[in-house]
C-alpha cells in the first residue's frame, strides 16, 4: 500500500528504542471476556516510559538527530504527553529540550516537562502561534523540531507498538487505535498491514473530535472547529498531511465512542484490571468494552495508549 511507514524503517526504531524503553505487556481480564464475549488483550502503553507510546515516536526521532554531532537540541510546541516524550528522550541524548506551550497550559504536565529538564517558553494561545514560534527557534538556534505524529520517524517509533504486538500474539483478529493526530495508527497500521494484512485495523475516535472519521468519509482532511472531549490527547481538530493518507489505505474502520463509554471504560480497567489510564488511553477500550458487544468471537488487542491524569481530574472523572 503506498504511503506507509516501510517495515524496514519500523524495525530500525526498534533497534534504536530497545536499550531503553521497555516492551510492554499484554494484560487481560477473564471477567472482560466474559461480560464482552471477546478474546481481549490490553496493551499497556501506561506503562511505559514517561507514561505514554509518545516515549517511542520522540525517542526513535531523537536518537536519529543526536546522530549528527551539530545538533545541540530539539524543539517542540506540544504541552501534553508529547511534551514529556520529548523532554524525556532529549535528556538520555544530552540534548536540550524546548517546549513551545500556550499561555493557559495546565502547570501538572508542564511541571512533568520540566522535570526532565526541558525549557518552557510561553506563546500565545492558538497552535498555529506556537509552532511558528517552534519553527523559529529551530532555525536561529539550530534546533530539530520534533512534530508530534507528521513525520515519518516519529509514527515508525509509534509502529514498534504494532511490532511487538504480532510478536507477542500469533493468532489475532483486530487492533483498537486511539486516534488523535493519527500518528499511533499510522505506524501501527503499517506494521501489522506490513506482516500480517488479515488482522483488521480499527481505529477509534471521541464523538466530539472524531476528525478522521469525517475526513475519511469526504475523502479530504477536514478541520473541525474545537475538538470536545474529556480524552485531552485525542482532541486535534485534524488529522495530519502524512497520516491521513495512511488512515484512508491501511486502516479496515473508523468509530466512535462517546465520553460516558471512556469514563465507564476507565473504571472498569481500574477496577477489574487494576491499571490507571488517562481518558485518551481508555478511548480504544471503551469500543472493545460496549454494551452491544461489537467485537463478539473474536480475539482483539486495544491500545491502552497512556496513564497520566493527574489526581484532581481523576477524582471529577470517577464515580463517587
Ligand atoms: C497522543 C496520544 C494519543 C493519540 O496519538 P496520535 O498519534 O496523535 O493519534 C492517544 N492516546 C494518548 C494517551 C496520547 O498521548
């Protein structure tokens, strides 16, 4: 299929994450498949480094630029999981960190960024302000910019999810993606098309921002005034230049789930698998975990994609 992310270039990132970031598990519940009638398979982004898949995307990207000895640090005008990805990876290499965030970013995840290191610069309140200002500092200061999922090294760190995952299950059906940008999906997407194209691709949006589902269905990347959801990590208002053309060929189905579904979604991982997501890690679950049961017979793994919710939207997300 044209434009995925080639087996080849997943592989590579695997070889450069693999002395630092952890495969991750497969977790699983008897009461889950029970009460879904679905052979479920969680994969436990949570649990890895800085607390989501970004750490993959960011660190294969990183690595790469620490290969040419003039790059000194990189650049990126993400607040969220990004942000720390990045902050993270730039340290390992002793590179610098910038962090382009708006002027309302939220102190619990600049704080997380910071801790790693990184730079905070403050910059307007629209991401268009703040990727000018990312790609300005990147050209007088000799920067990389790090883009969150356009860019084909990024979503190849992402597709070393996709990797282990026909690795640690032989025999498999479908994969639940979250979808924000669509940089998961789009590596994860190209590695399982890539070895095993019979295993179906499904990617799952928030009703409120779900971008990529009506771009696919007009067949143009289509930009949604806000993105609304209670999943922070899925709310782009469109999917990316490189990512879309990859969801339109390698991806079987896009769907939804509303935000009652994520919030259930999440409690019922913390209650029966005893794992805290965030609500974007909890988006691929709640589709697998639907009262009508959509994925019955079959043997699925849904993308736990990350953990970090701090305490107070927690205690507002849960049942009391
Ligand atoms: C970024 C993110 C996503 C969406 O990933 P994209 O590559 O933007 O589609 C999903 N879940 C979590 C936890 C994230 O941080």
């Amino acid at each position: 299929m044209a434009n995925m992310v080639e087996w080849e270039r997943i592989l590579t990132a695997r070889e450069r994450i693999a002395d630092t970031l952890p495969i991750t598990p497969l977790l699983s519940s008897r009461t889950l498949n029970h009460e879904t009638a679905t052979q479920l398979w969680f994969k436990a982004e949570n649990f890895q480094k800085t607390g989501s898949f970004k750490a993959r995307g960011a660190f294969n990207r990183i690595r790469l630029a620490k290969s040419d000895p003039a790059v000194s640090g990189v650049v990126t005008a993400s607040s969220g999981n990004h942000g720390q990805a990045v902050a993270f990876a730039a340290r390992v290499h002793g590179l610098t960190a910038h962090i382009v965030v708006p002027q309302d970013a939220s102190s619990a995840k600049i704080a997380a960024a910071e801790a790693y290191g990184a730079t905070i610069e403050y910059c307007g309140t629209t991401s268009r302000e703040r990727l000018e200002r990312a790609e300005q500092l990147a050209r007088q200061n000799g920067l990389v910019f790090v883009p969150p999922y356009d860019d084909v090294e990024v979503m190849a760190g992402q597709g070393t999810v996709g990797a282990e995952i026909l690795e640690q299950l032989d025999d498999l059906d479908a994969v639940l993606v979250p979808i924000g940008g669509g940089g998961l999906i789009s590596g994860v997407a190209s590695a399982i098309k890539a070895r095993r194209p019979s295993v179906q691709v499904i990617g799952v949006e928030p009703v409120g921002a779900a971008s990529s589902y009506l771009s696919r269905q007009v067949h143009q990347r289509v930009e949604l005034p806000a993105g609304l959801s209670i999943a922070d990590g899925l709310r782009s208002v469109a999917p990316g230049v490189l990512t879309f053309p990859i969801i339109m060929s390698a991806v079987d189905h896009l769907v939804t789930v509303t935000d009652e579904q994520i919030r259930q979604a999440m409690w019922r991982l913390i209650t029966r698998l005893k794992v805290l997501v965030e609500p974007s890690g909890a988006c691929a679950a709640a589709y697998a975990l639907a009262v009508d049961r959509p994925l019955a017979g079959q043997r699925v793994v849904a993308i736990l994609s990350g953990g970090n919710v701090d305490p107070a939207t927690l205690c507002r997300l849960l049942p009391s």
